[in-house]
C-alpha cells in the first residue's frame, strides 16, 4: 500500500457513511435520532477518557518524572486555549464552514422560506460541519496513525479511525445533515499534511512526546463529547494549540531535569 492510502480510505468511508445517513435519516423519528447522537456523545467520551489515561505512560513518567505529566498536560491546555481563543479558533472554524455551505451547497427548489428558516438551515449545515470535522480529525489517531503512515509503519490504525468514522458519519449525518460530508475534506486536509509531516520529519519523535499529546487530545474529545451531549458548548476548536504544546512542554521539562 502506498502511503497516504489509509487517509484517503478514511475520506471514502466518511463520504460512503454519510450519503447513506442523509438517505436514512428521514426515515428515523426524531427520538430515535437524537438517541443515536446521544449515544456517539457517549462513545466520545469513553474515547477520550481512554486517551487520556496515556498520562499515566511508563515512558513520559521517565521522561518528565511522576508528577510532571498532570501539570504538562494542564499547561498544554491553559496555553493552548489562551493562543486558540486569541486566535479566536472557533469563530474562524465557523465561518469557514458557512464559507463551504455557500460554495459548495445548492439550496433546493425556489427560495421561498423565511429569513429564519434559511438562517436555521445554514446553522444546521455548520453545526454538522464543525462537530464531525473536529471529532474526526481531533483523536488521537488522527495524528498517531498520521504520523505513522507517514513513518512508513502502514496504515494500520487509520483504517482502524476510517471503520469507525464510517459508521459515526451515518448516525451524524442522518442528524445533521450534508455539513458530515463536507468534513470529508477536512479530514483529507488535516490527515494528508500529518502524514507528508511524517515522511518528512521521520522518526523523530519520542514517545513520551506522543503520550502527552494523546493524552491533551483525550481531554479535548470528552469536551467534544460534552458538547455533543448538549451538557456544555465547549470551544473545543480553540484547544486545538495544546496539541503542539504539549510535546513542546515534554520536551522543556525533560531538558531542565
């Protein structure tokens, strides 16, 4: 297999599993939609607690020492969502998406509905894009299985990620709607420069490097996962820096010991 094969398999599943949530979800009631998010709200969060326990890795206890890894990952995030929300992530993440409804999106039939009535539309639209784009692009094997592509160790885990986000993308979308399969291209996006970052790097980073951002990659999923949950609108999009901070926090740490 060539590499970039599992990111590109991972596009297809997601672009496969939504088409067929828009052709079912109509045929759902709306309890029955709403118990199915629920449910992957619920999995989110079991994905990122599971993540998370990465901060207990052998590895980056050696390398940071045992109670390092608690406040390593604190900073991550405080710094993370101080340079997120400056950037003001969430909003620009936002805007792209009703960006992307615009391009790419026809409205059907003549234009007759309310203002109201289009705005909660193009909400709808960027609330599936946004939602599925972060929760298929946020995990840890998002980047773990990136980079290892990338590595040349095989694609192994992204078809792991890609099974999963097939049958996430049908309940999202029959939801949510075409916003799911627009997340397609993010995912092609944010997986292909990870993998061409780990072909071009090489095996280069520690794993203690890696522990620690899974483990900062696990709590931004259980804060997707409240959101998805309806429990809090966590501005996931702007923790999105610790990802980068996190290894670059390990590795600070590590050289000052």
């Amino acid at each position: 297999m060539f590499i970039g094969f599992g990111t590109l398999a991972n596009v297809v599943t997601v672009l496969v599993g939504s088409s067929l949530g828009l052709w079912i979800g109509t045929r759902f009631p709306e309890r029955t939609q709403r118990t199915v998010v629920d449910a992957l709200g619920l999995i989110t969060l079991l994905l990122g607690a599971l993540s998370t326990a990465d901060i207990l890795s052998p590895a980056l206890r050696t390398a940071v020492g045992s109670s390092a890894p608690v406040l390593i990952v604190l900073g991550a995030l405080l710094i993370g969502g101080v340079i997120g929300s400056l950037l003001d992530i969430e909003h620009r993440l936002d805007v792209f998406g009703h960006w992307v409804r615009a391009r790419f999106v026809r409205r059907e039939g003549p234009t007759v509905g309310s203002d109201a009535d289009l705005a909660s539309a193009e909400g709808r639209f960027v609330n599936g894009f946004v939602t599925a784009s972060l929760l298929f692009c946020v995990g840890p094997l998002t980047v773990l299985g990136s980079l290892m592509e990338g590595l040349g160790r095989g694609p192994d885990q992204l078809l792991v990620k890609a099974v999963l986000d097939g049958f996430s993308s049908i309940a999202f979308a029959a939801t949510l709607g075409v916003g799911v399969m627009a997340s397609a291209g993010v995912v092609l996006l944010v997986q292909g420069a990870l993998t061409l970052a780990g072909w071009v790097v090489g095996d280069v980073l520690p794993e203690a490097h890696l522990m620690a951002l899974s483990a900062v990659g696990g709590l931004i999923l259980v804060g997707l996962g409240l959101r998805i949950l309806n429990a809090r609108k966590v501005p996931v999009a702007n923790l999105l820096p610790a990802l980068v901070v996190a290894p670059l926090l390990v590795e600070l740490v590590g050289a000052l010991r």
